[in-house]
C-alpha cells in the first residue's frame, strides 16, 4: 500500500510553480526538509567541494517501500497533502512533490531506504531524469539521498556555482536555519572529511541556539517569550551591544519553517526602537507558532515565504515580543531573571529599591498627578545606588545608567574636538608631572597633536617625564591626580599609532574619564548629565552599544500593579 500519491491536475494548478534547485544548498534544503517531514531524530549532510561533487543526506526517518521508493521521484508525487483542503493548513515543510523529480533531473541521485519492518531496502538509481537501476539493498531503517556532480547535464547552469566556499557557505546556513527551527532533530554537516557542524538533539531553541551561537554571545541575549491571540513567540533577542552594520544572525522560524519576511524583520526592529544604534543589524532568533491555516506558505517555490491571515497580528505580536525582552524584564517579578543580561541583576535591584522608596514617599511628595511634569518645573532625579538615575518621563520613567550616559556624551564631545572643533580645556591649579615608559613616550610624541585636540595641554619635560598643564572640562575628579592620562596613554600605546586611532582615543577617553558608578551626584549633577545626553546623537547607547538608559512605560506600571 503506497502512501505518495500523484497529485490530481486541479491541485497541481493551485501550487506555487517554479524552479528549486538553484544550486547546491536548495538540495540541501529540499532534502533535509524531508527527512524530518518523515520524523528523522538525527540527520546527518556529507557534501564535497561545496556540494558540486557530492550532496549526501542520511537520515533515520520512517523510510519508503519500493512502490513509494520509484514514486517519490516521479513529478507531483507526495505523500504530504491529497486534498484542496490540505494546502489550507499545511503542517509539513514540503506538500509540493517536487523537489526529488527536480533534483533528479539535473543529477545523478541515487536514492536508497528501508521502512522499520520490512526485510530489505531498496535503492533507486537515476541520471539526468532517466531511471537506471532498482534493487533490493541492506541498511538500516530510514533513508539516504546521494546527489553528485549537480547540473552535469545543464552547463549553463553549472557555470553559475559559485567558489566552493560561497557555495558552502550557503549550505551551512541552510542546516543552520533548519536546526534552529528543529531542535529535537541531531544534524551534523561535513565538507569532505572535515566536519563543520555536530548538533546533539536538544530539548529547546535556547539549548540549540548555544550550540550554534556559542555560550559566550549567549550571554549577551535576552530570552523571547510571549504568548498572545493564538501566536507563541520564543528566542532570542542580542543586547545592542551584539548589534553591527552587517553579518550579524538573523532568523526568523515560523511553524518550524525558516522564512524571510521584511515586514517581520521590520518589527523586530521597531521592537528595539532608540536601544539599537543607527544603521545597526540586531542578533535575533525568532521562532513563531501559529496555526497552520493562518499561515500560506503556498506563496513561492521555494517556500521561503508566506503570508499571514492576519499580518498585522503577527507584526504586533513580534514588536510585543521583542519590546518585552528588551525592556521590562526587570519589572515582572514572575519571570526568571535572565542571569544572561549582565545587568539584570542592578537594574532589578535599582528597580525595587525605586518602588519601594516611592511608596515611602510622604504624599506631598507624589509626582505630578497626571503622569508629567509641568512646563519648566524640574522633573525629580533621584540616584539609587550611585550608579543610576531614575527619571520621570512623558509616560513612563527612564532609568539612566550614570556611567554610560556620560561615557555617551564625553564620546561624542571628543570626535566632536578630534575633528577640529575647539576643546573646551581647564588649566590645572598644579601641573601634573609624569613618568612614562620608552614605548609610551613614543606615542606620545606621534600622537602629540591628537591629545591637544581634545584639550590637553602637554610639555615635555625630559627623556621620559611629561607635564600636563591643561584637561578637557569636564574630566572633574576622574583626573585623579593624572593617573587618568597614564591610563589612556598606556592603554592607546599598546595599540599603537594606526588606522581609527581617533575613535580610539575618543573610545579610552570617554570611558576613562566618564562619572563611575558609585559616584554620588547632586541633583543639579545629575540634571545636568541628562541634558547632556539628549543633546547628543546617539543617547540610547554607550559607544560599546550598551544601553544608556531602560526606558519603562506607564502602561506597563499599570499592567503590573493590576490597574489594567
Ligand atoms: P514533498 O516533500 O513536497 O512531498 P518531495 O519530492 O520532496 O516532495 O518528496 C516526495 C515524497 O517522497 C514525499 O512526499 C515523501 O513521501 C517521500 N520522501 C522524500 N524524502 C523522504 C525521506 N527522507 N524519508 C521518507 N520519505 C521521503
Ligand atoms: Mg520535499
């Protein structure tokens, strides 16, 4: 009794037509997605020079008969859907019955399985389309699918491979992809004998995700979890600081299906708002279930897209999601604090301390009414434990970490004198008279005109003693006698003179010489450092791409005090 069926005419016109095999990685793609359709627990791709010479997968799936062994290679031929109504809720990742026929096309496929019970296997043997060899071979239950020296027989085609790097490259990304989207299913990937990826089955994304990304970069995420209108959203979100111009993993998983969709990329990024520097790709690993029939993936070949019944369900869902990781983690007291946001733990401290104190408030002291302050009247500050500031903000309060924020403006400031702008410099009461090594000396001389730039006043004194007459305002009592400029001259002369040395120098100077945490402020302190940081550019992040402050809403005060 076969289970593949050939699609009827009527089904077969209402399925999104096109080519699959593109090059080496879409028979990646096609091939593992049917071995875990067929419920594989390991799945295991060899491949050679990029998959030009060889594409192997193995799997220990459910396996074919004979019957269904010749079938599955026949065009339309799927054992997935059989109905019109089936391609409404598709829960598998293939329903088309292509991509065997397509692959054995243009290849020579050699195709061999066993189902649990059944004495012997079968292997299958095409070329270029045209069936070669069938017999009974020994194995064990599930299935293999060998494809070598792709396109052979379409030279036009084989000249459009890439480097064997590109190409593999392409296909890492496929197993990488379809292994965040199955973490139960063990993969491994090997370029000849060389073994580029070895995933042990997982019980979840998180496990997964380390696996691929490394413990360390998972220290720098923020768990996704949300529940909402029938959509589950889980995964990750990257701290800003993991955030670049470009090459940075972005996966978004809908019912285990690695998808694109600008739109939801495009929430995600809404979901991070100011936190994400300008120009800047956000890690994510997104993974969203939601019910097969509000999903069409019937929408492309290649089935990397789909389209939602409700899109803007979906969007908001995402943005809800992302917003929540990113920005009350701190609040809810239910959740598990992520030991991963290397903060989390002040930042809850700061927080509790903050709704504690503002219940102590004696109630002349209550914050304006209605949720702003008035034109002109200064807002209260308030800095819990020396190292944040609380602030109220239209809708919501903002927590401000006192480092970074005046790590923010002193950077901007020092690029700002580095390209010429005049320094605003104070001259010191006393000189400060310093020793430096041979190698620091150097750098100094070199880079002389630099430091001056951004408003230090040098002399020479000798072989190896400097004075520094003059620092940038706004250094105060970080300048510590300075020890300041020893620190920023030893730490710039490891690096040497080279290219970027002004962001460097901008870099080590703003750090060095920013307010630290478990610096009390005065008020008019601290009202001064807020204003400096909304004057600036970027105020949302440190030049690290830390966060300066945590922006939290009224309504997500209200939600939590159960006013809502
Ligand atoms: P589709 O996946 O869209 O159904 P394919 O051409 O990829 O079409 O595969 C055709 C059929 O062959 C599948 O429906 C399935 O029944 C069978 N098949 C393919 N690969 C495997 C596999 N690795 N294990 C078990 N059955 C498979
Ligand atoms: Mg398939």
């Amino acid at each position: 009794m076969s289970k593949i069926r050939i699609l009827p005419e009527h089904i077969v016109n209402k399925i999104a037509a096109g080519e699959v095999v593109e090059r080496p990685a879409s028979v990646v793609k096609e091939l593992v997605e049917n071995s875990i359709d067929a419920g594989a627990s390991s799945v295991e791709v060899v491949v050679r020079k990029g998959g030009r010479e060889l594409i192997r997968v193995s799997d220990d799936g459910e396996g074919m008969s004979r019957e269904d062994a010749l079938l599955a290679l026949s065009r339309h031929a799927t054992s997935k859907i059989s109905s019109e109504e089936d391609l409404e809720a598709i829960s598998t990742l293939g329903f088309r019955g292509e991509a065997l026929p397509s692959i054995a096309a243009v290849s020579r496929l050699t195709l061999s399985t066993k189902r649990e019970g059944d004495l012997a296997g079968t292997q299958v043997v095409v070329e270029g389309g045209m069936l070669k060899d069938v017999r009974e071979v020994g194995r064990d239950l599930g299935t293999t699918v060998e494809v070598r020296d792709i396109f052979f027989n379409t030279p036009a085609r084989r000249k459009f491979l890439r480097s064997t790097e590109t190409e593999l490259r392409h296909i890492t990304q496929v197993v990488t992809e379809l292994a965040l989207a199955h973490p139960g299913v063990a993969f491994s990937l090997s370029h000849g004998a060389r073994k580029l990826m070895v995933l042990p089955r997982r019980r979840g994304l998180s496990e997964r995700m380390e696996d691929i990304f490394g413990k360390e970069r998972m220290t720098k995420v923020l768990p996704v979890s949300l529940k909402e209108r029938g959509i589950e959203v889980e995964g990750a979100v990257g701290l800003p600081e993991l955030a670049r111009r470009s090459g940075v993993p972005q996966h978004i998983l809908v019912n285990g299906r690695p998808i694109s969709h600008r739109n939801l990329s495009h929430a995600v990024y809404l979901g991070y708002g100011e936190l994400l520097p300008k120009e800047a790709s956000p890690f994510f690993v997104l993974s969203l279930r939601i019910d097969p029939r509000a999903v069409d993936v019937n929408v492309h070949p290649t089935k990397r897209e789909v389209r939602f019944s409700d899109e803007r369900k979906v969007f908001d869902a995402v943005v809800r999601a992302v917003r929540a990781a990113l920005q009350t983690e701190a609040l809810a007291p239910h959740l598990e604090y992520p030991e991963v946001h290397p903060r989390a733990r002040e930042i809850k401290e700061a927080l509790e301390k903050y709704i504690s104190k503002a219940q102590q408030l004696p109630l002349s002291l209550e914050l304006p009414r209605h949720g702003e302050a008035e034109e002109g009247r200064p807002v209260p500050l308030w800095q819990a434990h020396n190292k944040y500031i609380f602030a109220q903000v239209k809708n919501g309060i903002i927590i401000v970490d006192q480092h970074a924020a005046h790590e923010r403006v002193l950077y901007e400031e020092a690029l700002r004198n580095l390209s010429g702008e005049r320094p605003r410099s104070q001259h010191l009461l006393f000189p400060a008279v310093l020793t430096l090594s041979p190698v620091e000396m150097r750098f100094l001389e070199e880079s002389a005109p630099l430091l001056e730039a951004l408003g230090f006043v040098i002399r020479v004194l000798g072989k190896d003693v400097v004075a520094v007459d003059a620092v940038p305002a706004g250094v105060g009592p970080r300048w510590r006698d300075g020890e300041l400029f020893s620190e920023i001259v030893g730490e710039l002369a490891e690096g040497g003179t080279g290219a970027g040395l002004k962001e460097k120098l901008a870099a080590v100077y703003s750090c060095r010489a920013a307010i630290k945490a478990g610096e009390p402020l005065s008020p008019k302190q601290m009202q001064q450092l807020i204003d400096q940081l909304f004057a600036t550019e970027q105020p949302f992040v440190c030049p690290h791409g830390r966060p300066t402050l945590i922006r939290v809403p009224l309504e997500d005060l209200d939600r939590q005090f159960g006013r809502r």
